[in-house]
C-alpha cells in the first residue's frame, strides 16, 4: 500500500494509522492494545479508542 492509495484503510482514522502500521507494531513487539497505542499513536485523540480498540486487539490475537 503506498501513501496515497485509495485502498488503504485506517484502523485509527482520527490518526490515520493503517492496519499494516499497527501489524507492523505487534511483529516489532507491541503485544497489547496500550503498547499498539503507545508505539503508533492510535487511540490518542478524538474518540480515544471507542472505535479502533476492537479492531487493533483483533490484530493483536491474529498476529501474536
């Protein structure tokens, strides 16, 4: 996927964080949602959360 893709999809859309970003994190470590967060920045703004946390902890069990 590259930077202007119109296939790219946001996990985090108030931060623009994709779903290869956040797999990328949980590969390099970041094994629960506060790491994911902590290392991409998802889940830090508007909605903190309420909208990508079950989608990122799906990818957490999937690629653990």
């Amino acid at each position: 996927m590259g930077l202007f893709s119109s296939k790219e999809e946001y996990i985090c859309k108030c931060m623009h964080i994709t779903e290869e970003e956040i797999v990328k994190a949980i590969k390099d470590g970041a094994d629960t949602f506060e790491k994911v967060k902590e290392v991409t920045g998802a889940a830090t703004k508007r909605c903190k959360g309420r909208r990508c946390r079950g989608p990122i902890e799906n990818l957490i069990k999937e690629n653990i």
